[in-house]
C-alpha cells in the first residue's frame, strides 16, 4: 500500500468527519460511481422486467434487495481512485465478476440486513478476509464504531424522502387536464402509471444515495484503520526521509562552495568570535521543571470555539405554529384537485398514507433496536442487578499490574505516602494507579477488556465518569506513563498531591 499517494490528507478525524470526507470524495467522483451503479443494476432489471412486468412491486423489492451486487464495483474503483489511479469505467466493468464474486452469497443472505455494510465491505473486498480471520478482523476494527449503522439508517431514510420527492415534483408538473388520478391517489391507489412513475423514482433514488453511501463507509474504514496503525505518523517519516534524500544530493552539488566558506571561516571566526559558555549539563530531575513549563505553552494544545449555531428569532406559541401549519396544509389540499369532493378525498388519503409512514419507520426503528441490543449485550447491562455484575469476569491483571482487591492495602493513600518517604516514587505511583483500576473495575463496574491500553483506560474513564474525577486519571496515568516507560524520576511533591488527591476521589477500595 502505497501511502505517499493518497489522495486525501490524513489526520485524526472522529466518525462523522470521515462520513462527511466520504460524501466529499462522492461528489468529485459522482460520475463513475454512478455509472458503475447503474452498470450492475440496471440489466438486473432487465432481465427481471421480462418475467414481472405486471408485478412492479415484486420487481423493485428485487432491485432492492441486491443492492449487495451492485455496491462492490463502487468500492474497487474507490479503493485505487484514493491512492491515484482513477480507473476507466470499462475497465472495471471487464472484471466486474471477480470483484463481485467474493462472499456474494454471504452478502445477500445473511448479512444483507447488517447495518453496517458500507463499513465491513472492505474487510472481504479488498483484504480478502473470510471466516474466523474475517470476525477477528472485524472485531478490531469495529470497536466503539456505531456511526455505519447511523449511516444505514439515515440512507434509508434519504431515499425515501427522496423518492416521495421525485413523484411529487413528476406530478406537479404535469398540467391538470393531463393528469390521470389524484395526488392522494396516486400513493394509495396509483394505477399502472403510477407504478412506474414509482419504480422510477426509486431506482433513481437509489443510484443517488449509493456513491455517497459506499464512500462514507469507505472513508470510515480508511479512517479506522489509519487511526489503528498509524498511517499520518508512517507518511510523516516517509516526508521526512524524501526531504533529507534531497538535501543531500544539494549538498553535493554546493561542495566547493562550502570549502571556500569553511577556509574563509578559519580565519575570520577568531577574530570576530566571542567567548560562549559551554552549555552546561543538567540532570533529569532539574530538567523536569524545564519541560514541564515548555509543555504549557498554548502550541502544544489548546481547545479553542470557532463557532457557534444561535437562534436570533422570536420564540412563537405553539398554538400560532399549528394553525399556521394547517392553513398550509388546507392550501395544498385545495391546490391539489378543483373540486371539494377530491379535496376531501385527497385529505383522507394524505392521513393514511402519514399513518403508513409512520408505521413503517416505527417497524425499521424496532428492528435497528433489536438488532442492537443482540449484537451489544452491555446496552443493558445497567439494567441488571449489581450482584450479578459483580459476577461478571474481571480482568485480574492490566499491564502487568495485579488488580485483585485483596491484594492492595486498606489505605493505598496512606501506603502510597510512606514509599514516597522512602524513595520508591514507582511503587507509589504503581500503588496509587492500581488502586485506582481496582475502583473503577469492583465498584463502579466498568468493563476494561483484557487487551485494554493505557490510552483506552483513559478515554472509558472521560466517557463514564466525572469531568474532575477524569482529569485526576489523566494526570495520574501521565506521571505512571513517564515513570514507568520512561525511567523519568517525579519531584516528590507532585507524587505526595497524587496520594492526597486519590483519597479524596476513591477512598479506600472495597474488597
């Protein structure tokens, strides 16, 4: 994988960020990626046309539901076009087989309802994981990512929106004598036109969404997976190593002139120069201070608001907005047919159709909630009682710190002060960081995997606990870090503020 050529800037991005870098890269390359689209879909079609053209309903349920089909196309010219090579459309259509033919049946059978597609579609396509490798995979990459489902949703609902849209508009603006039905009607009741302006609309609604939906899935795969291995850092290294090829070959090339300024140096330096001081050497627990006082400065880190949404209108009753809005309702009514007998018509068939709608986005809702709850078990896990949590396996040890709590003393506090007495700063700073673990796992129940690092203690802590109480974590984990991968001796005040401060924000650990 050639990083150096991607044609995206790499950075820390959250979800939604990557889902929005998504819908960017969908609209520069909207064209091919709705060719493609259409390419597997619409001969599909075609083919399924001869044999339900007098079911259109049944036909577009099909096209529907083998939009597995036509979405890995997309993914493949997207998978070169990022790293610079935009691939004809004919090309890829050439290989079209191969590209589709990866866990096809998988695709459109069990996990045709997985929500987040869009995401794990990468993993079979282009890493060509299957089975046990594949789970595996995904597990890692899945991790404290819900934005693709969010995504799955939101597609759905788009195109529906747009597809009532599409048929609103159609009929709009076909002029009143040549208008076959009712607007209500043609809903509830469409008729042989009114099914096809319909299996129009949805198809072409459909091959809208698609591009961006595959992409914000793509970048959210890029991003997750730049996040876990470090590509900014690895491009970082790979610039800097092409900046120093370069200056050395300049080098090279300035040599005589750096001859002659090195002879002309020999001998006006002595007479021009001033005595320096030699930079005196100074010891790592002197130098702590140092740092500690450059790390303040605002470049390494600061949170700043650029901008903020406000309201500036007048607030109104509710009373006035709902009349408002059945006045307007009232103006469609009466815009839609001439006579008052289609006006009530129309109304009827305008309520039932909101209460089919509303039905149909409550019955997706359910079922994106079930489906959640069965694939994230500790969305109910606060439901349970706290003895059968305390039952729960506990991990027994974290970066090789034992946290059983009847291994720590009654007062880890007190403990953690008379080693610091005695110049153990790390088994202080160890005692007071396991205790500390201890709590959060025995007491307030948070489930750290065993395969947890430092940096994901932290974030599970700022997500479930207190702003002061993170804050203290942080700042511990700082110092244990320091000392503990970086042979950085602590003064002893800042040690004997941690202990005083831990008593405070845990107190003594229960057993």
């Amino acid at each position: 994988m050639e990083l150096d050529k991607l044609e995206i800037s790499l950075r820390r991005r959250t979800s939604w960020e990557a889902i929005d870098l998504g819908f960017a890269l969908a609209r520069r390359w909207f064209m091919p990626l709705w060719l493609l689209w259409l390419s597997s879909a619409v001969p599909l079609g075609l083919i399924l046309f001869f044999f339900l053209y007098d079911e259109l309903g049944w036909l577009m349920l099909i096209i529907w539901w083998f939009k597995p089909l036509y979405e890995p196309p997309l993914m493949f010219w997207l998978s070169r076009a990022v790293f610079g090579e935009q691939l004809p459309v004919k090309t890829v259509l050439r290989q079209w087989w191969s590209v589709v033919r990866p866990q096809l049946l998988l695709n459109l059978t069990l996990r045709r309802f997985n929500p987040s597609r869009s995401f794990t579609l990468p993993v079979a396509l282009l890493e060509q994981l299957r089975g046990a490798a594949r789970r595996d995979r995904l597990r890692v990459l899945g991790r404290n990512q819900s934005a693709a489902a969010w995504l799955t949703v939101i597609g759905i609902h788009l195109e529906t929106v747009l597809q009532m849209a599409f048929i609103t508009v159609v009929f709009m603006l076909i002029p009143e004598d040549l208008r076959w039905t009712s607007f209500g009607d043609l809903f509830m009741a469409p008729g042989k036109l009114g099914d096809w302006l319909q299996f129009a609309g949805a198809l072409f609604c459909l091959s809208i969404i698609a591009p961006f939906y595959v992409a914000a899935g793509f970048t959210l795969y890029l991003n997750r997976r730049s996040e876990l291995e470090a590509w900014d850092i690895e491009i970082n290294f790979r610039r800097t190593s092409e900046r120093f090829k370069s200056e050395s070959s300049r080098r090279s090339l300035t040599g005589v002139a750096s001859l002659v300024l090195a002879a002309v140096m020999v001998f006006v330096v002595p007479l021009i120069s001033t005595p320096v001081d030699a930079a005196q050497q100074v010891s790592a627990r002197d130098a702590r201070p140092l740092i500690e006082h450059v790390l303040e400065d605002e470049a390494f880190g600061r949170y700043e608001q650029t901008h903020r949404w406000e309201y500036v209108g007048q607030p109104e009753s509710n009373s006035s907005t709902d009349n408002r809005f059945l006045r307007w309702l009232e103006n469609l009514l009466k815009g839609m047919d001439t006579t008052a007998a289609d006006t009530n018509k129309t109304g009827i068939n305008l309520v039932e159709l909101g209460k089919i709608l509303v039905w149909i986005i409550g019955i997706a809702l359910v079922v994106f909630l079930i489906y959640q709850i069965i694939n994230n078990s500790q969305w109910f896990s606060d439901f349970q009682s706290r003895r059968v949590r305390q039952e729960k396996n506990k991990p027994v040890e974290l970066f090789g710190l034992d946290l059983r709590p009847d291994q720590l003393p009654d007062d880890p506090a007190a403990e953690a002060r008379r080693l610091v007495a005695q110049g153990a700063f790390r088994e202080a700073l160890s005692l007071l960081y396991r205790g500390a673990l201890v709590y959060l796992v025995t007491q307030e129940y948070i489930e750290i995997p065993d395969s947890a690092t430092e940096g994901e203690c932290e974030r599970l802590v700022r997500n479930y606990r207190s702003k002061a109480e993170a804050d203290y974590f942080n700042t511990l984990t700082n110092h244990w870090l320091r000392m503990a991968y970086g042979h950085i001796v602590p003064a002893e005040e800042p040690v004997i503020m941690l202990c005083q401060q831990w008593q405070e924000v845990y107190g003594n650990v229960e057993s």
